[in-house]
C-alpha cells in the first residue's frame, strides 16, 4: 500500500482474503438446500457460540437490537417498568426499553472504563423509586469492547430484585475474572452487524443464558409468540429469525475469531505503548480483557485540540470516529427520560473528549505508526 493511501478503519477485506473460498462455500451451501430460514446452519451456530461464551443456551436473532428487545419481551416489562442503561452508549441500548412503553433512566458511567457506574446507578434506582416508578431490569453496556463491571452490579441488582442483561454488542469475545462475555447476568444480547468484533454480511443478532424457561419463550418471541406450531399464537412476538446463510458466514469467521481477538489486543498494546505519553489510553480492569471493537483515546483540554488531532489524521488519510458524540440523556428523542440526580459530568465529558482510532485483526505496525505518527503532528498543531 503506497503511504498516502487512505487507512481503513475496519479492514473487512484483509478478512474476507484470509478466510478465501471457505465463506462462498458454505453461503453456496445454503443456497443450494433451499433452507433459508431456520435451516440447519442456525442451530449449529447456536451451540457453537454457547460453548464459545459459556452459556447452555444461545437464541439467535436478526439483529444486536432483537436481541435487547427479545430479554425484554420474555421479562414482560411494560409501562411504568424503570429500566437502567447507561447514557454513554450506542442509542440501540434504550431504544429498546422506550419501544416497549418502559422508562429508560439513564445512568453516568466510569471515567476510566467507559462503562456503567454503580454507584451512579446505585442512585438511579433509589430516583426511580422516589418517583414511583418501579424498578425491572438494568442494561450494563460493554462499552468498546470491555466487560462491565458485573461483580458489583449484579450485587446492586439482586439487592433491589431486578434483572440484569448484558449488552455485549461490542464485547463478544472478551472476558472478566476469567468469564467470557456473554456469561454475565440473566441474559446477554449481542450483534453480528459488520463492523462488530464477530460480524456476519448483514444484519444479526443472538441472546446468550443459561436460563432454559426464558430462552424458550424467546424462541416463540422470534416466530410471531407460536406455540405448538406456527399457526399457533399464544404471545404477542415479531419475526427475529436470523438467516441461515448469515448463521453459515458466521460458524466460519467463528473459526478465525480467536485469533483475531489476539490481533487486535496485540494492535491495541502497540497503540497503547506508541501514545501513553501524550493521550489518555484505554484502562483495563486488572482481571479483564476486551475484544477491542473500538479503540479509544481521551483528548482533554477543550474541543479545539480534538478537532485538531482530526484534521492531522484526515490530512494523514488515517480515519477516526467519535463514539459517542452526543450521549443519550441529551438526545432529542431521549431527554425527557429520567436521569440520575446531580447530571452525568462523565457521559458529557466523555463526548467531548473521546475519538476512536483504525482497530481491526488486520493492522499490522506499518499501518498503525501512520497513525501514531499524525495523532502525535495533530497534537503538536494543537499545543
Ligand atoms: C451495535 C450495538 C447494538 C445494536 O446492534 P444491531 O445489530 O446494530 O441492532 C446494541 N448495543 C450496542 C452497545 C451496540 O454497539
């Protein structure tokens, strides 16, 4: 690659050159059995990624989204339920909770990890309560790639006997205190979008328990509520199937998967040690570790210096990205929802500080000095 051709963010091609034919084999697969909903491949992925996450049951979906609404429906929650998600997330995560006729009640998140606060959230469910609405469920997000911290979220949880699901859009693959994602909580949601760590060719989604009743009820949900049969209806549901020829590209890029997860933590190690100088990088928690869907650096010191960094990298032809630049209790279509009392200085501080660089199983270190190397001239720009 010639040094001013522009970097891919996602390198969806490096990919699809390492897996070769195996991918247009098993889709040719599929198209040839005719089975295209439900068929064989969907229950084969299923297993193959409970046994990955470590979960005895694993419900397959068409989206990450889906899979959020598919918990949610199977707990029953409705109007008047408080459900708990963190403000600094992808929009998905309450959207949900709001379709259903619930209360999102956003919640501030650490400074350090992204990821829900629960001593934020500690005081959410008391506001929550205060105000008479009746606490459900709560949504920890793993933001970027890194697991929540379940451990005391879990505590808080069962103290105030409500729910917990994970979202793991963003973390499939990672761990914490030696558990995989997916593991955490009543129930985990998780998406196979393109971009994600583990991503198929469209849209998908699936739901990780180990709680048999509930998944069962979730696979009626998935087919209109069915019972016995099809044509049998005895819950209000949706069509969440997932294609069986998005279930064949994933049982393959599953193959890969592990290894593409120590890829992009060595990428993020050299990201990390080539800007730990001059930028606040990414903290783990001592016993996790992530799957790095974004790769994140802290830029403080007011928004002229991130904009700066930009311009240098853009100049650079290094892509960035800013997740989040607007955290939810601000959004239009959200900001009338509850938040924790006393604001989220953490949410908003984090909007304005926060950009994400190239991060994919494909960087090699040529690539990524290029990238250091304009996030470094866009600093000196700035200063
Ligand atoms: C991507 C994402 C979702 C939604 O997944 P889709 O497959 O796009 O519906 C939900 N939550 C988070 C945190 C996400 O990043």
């Amino acid at each position: 690659m010639a040094s001013k051709d522009p970097l891919p963010f996602i390198d969806l091609g490096a990919q699809r050159r390492r897996l070769g034919p195996a991918v247009h084999d098993a889709v040719a697969r599929v198209l040839d059995s005719g089975a295209y909903i439900l068929g064989p491949e969907v229950f084969e992925l299923e297993q193959a990624l409970a046994r990955f996450c470590g979960a005895t049951e694993c419900v397959s979906c068409g989206s990450g989204t889906e899979a959020l609404a598919l918990v949610l429906m199977a707990k029953g929650v409705r109007q008047g339920d408080a459900v708990f998600v963190p403000s600094f997330t992808f929009v998905a995560t309450a959207e949900v909770v709001a379709w259903l006729g619930a209360t999102p009640v956003f919640v501030d998140v650490d400074a350090e990890t992204f990821n829900m606060d629960p001593a934020s959230l500690e005081a959410a469910v008391h506001h929550a309560k205060a105000t008479g609405l009746s606490p459900a469920g709560v949504i920890p997000v793993d933001l970027f790639g890194q697991p929540a911290d379940y451990e005391a979220i879990a505590g808080i949880a069962a103290a105030h006997g409500v729910w917990l699901m994970a979202d793991c859009a963003q973390s499939f693959g990672a761990t914490r205190a030696g558990r995989r994602a997916g593991s955490f909580g009543d129930a985990s949601a998780t998406s196979f979008f393109p971009a994600k760590p583990l991503g198929c060719y469209g849209d998908g989604g699936a739901v990780t328990t180990d709680d048999a009743e509930l998944a069962e009820i979730m696979r009626s949900l998935r087919v209109h509520g069915q019972g016995e049969d099809k044509y049998t209806n005895i819950r209000i549901g949706m069509n969440g199937r997932m294609d069986t020829v998005q279930a064949a590209v994933l049982l393959e890029k599953l193959r890969i998967f592990p290894e593409e997860l120590e890829s992009r933590a060595a990428a993020a190690r050299r990201y990390s040690e080539a800007l730990g100088d001059v930028v606040t990088v990414p903290v783990l928690a001592p016993d996790a570790t992530s799957s790095w869907a974004q790769y994140t650096i802290r830029l403080d010191g007011g928004p002229a210096r991130r904009e700066a960094v930009q311009r240098a990298c853009a100049e650079a032809g290094v892509p960035t990205a800013i997740y989040y630049p607007i955290p939810l209790h601000r959004q239009q279509a959200y900001r009338h929802y509850p938040s924790v009392p006393g604001g989220l200085p953490v949410s908003d501080s984090l909007s304005a500080e926060v950009l994400s660089l190239p991060m994919h199983a494909y960087l090699d270190a040529a690539a990524q000095e290029r990238v250091v190397d304009a996030v470094r001239a866009g600093l000196r720009a700035a200063n």
